[in-house]
C-alpha cells in the first residue's frame, strides 16, 4: 500500500516527510542498497516518476502527507504519539529513545511485509 510504503521510506531513510513525497526513483538508487527498502519498493510500482504520487500523479503537499499518515495511523489503531516524524527519527542514523518505541510499535502494529 502507500502508506506501508511512506512508512518503509519514513523509517530507512530519516527523511522528513516534505521530503519523502518530493522523491523520485533516481533518489532511491543513490541511497544504495538496503536491503528491506529494497524488499519492500521492489513490489510497489514505478509507473510515475514520483515514489509517492497521489491519485492523480502529483506530489502530496506536507499537509495532504500527513492527513494520509494519520488516517492510516488511526485506521491500524495507533495512538496519536505514532508520528511520521517519530518514525523518520527512529532511521537507523537517527536520534534513540521514544522514537525507537514509536518505530517498534509500528512495526508490530503495521506488520513486516508491502
């Protein structure tokens, strides 16, 4: 789905979420080879040059990005503490703490697999 793969970019690459709706497949290859984003964007489809577009192929505006996110975090039964922005933190360079609580949670809630 989108928002396992949002929450695949969120978690791998530490990126913001105003970045991840900008990025493009050409993004994704210089980022080299991690093998579980690999896994999991293998299944998604390149049919835009944008990873993320919307529906109608343009970027998703911050705001339109985090709306999607909290309907997905809501719908799978998060609490409202799961963030995008504490998921990007939790990145394996990214700062420990509650963040990595908040990315484990995810995990376990959202599951392993696209």
């Amino acid at each position: 789905t989108r928002e396992r793969t949002a929450y695949t970019l969120l978690r791998h690459t530490g990126r913001h979420g105003a970045k991840i709706v900008r990025m493009v497949w050409a993004d994704i290859e210089r980022l080299g080879q991690n093998t579980e984003l690999a896994r999991a964007l293998a299944a998604w489809p390149r049919s835009h040059t944008l990873v993320l577009p919307t529906c109608s192929g343009a970027a998703f505006s911050p705001h339109g990005f985090g709306n999607v996110m909290r309907r997905a975090i809501a719908a799978a039964g998060l609490p409202p503490d799961c963030t995008p922005d504490g998921l990007r933190r939790s990145a394996p360079n990214g700062p420990s703490g509650r963040s990595q609580v908040t990315a484990a949670f995810w995990r376990r809630t959202m599951g392993s697999g696209n």
